[in-house]
C-alpha cells in the first residue's frame, strides 16, 4: 500500500467516509460512484486516465498515485447531518 492509512483515521463513523473524489495525480474524477462503472481490483473505486486502484476506505492499493484520496475538514451536527468545509 503506497500510502498505508487504518480505517479509524479514514472515517469518523464506519457507517460514513467522507472523502474529496478526485484523484491525487492528475485531478480527475475516479469510476465506481455509479451502478455499472468499473470499480476496480479492490471495489473501490478506479481511475482509468492511469490505471489506479483504491479500496473501499479510498486507499491507493495499485498505480502511480501517490497518496489516498483527501480527506477534507467535517464534522457531524447531531446523528443525521454533517458539515463539510
């Protein structure tokens, strides 16, 4: 793993990860938000501009990225709402 990360520093609540989609090599969008799309060797997501690979917590596993994808500042407001920025 490139850029190891556990997934208690990826996602706050294991029921929400919260994550900038956009990849953190040549800013483009990555497949796998959609029913359909390719989403690559481990189900996550796929950037087909280079051929890398993400988990599921959208780690770098495979390619020339160099880091996971961002993680922007959140924060929940009570159990049903979050706030992103």
């Amino acid at each position: 793993m490139p850029d190891p990360a556990p997934d208690a520093t990826r996602a706050r609540r294991p029921e929400w990860l919260v994550v900038v989609g956009i990849c953190t090599r040549l800013g483009r969008v990555p497949l796998g938000q959609r029913a359909g799309e390719t989403r690559g060797r481990y189900d996550g997501w796929f950037c087909p501009c280079h051929g890398s690979h993400y988990d599921l917590a959208r780690r770098i596993r495979l390619g020339p990225v160099p880091r996971n994808l961002d993680i922007p500042p959140y924060a929940f407001d009570g159990t049903d709402r979050i706030r992103i920025g």
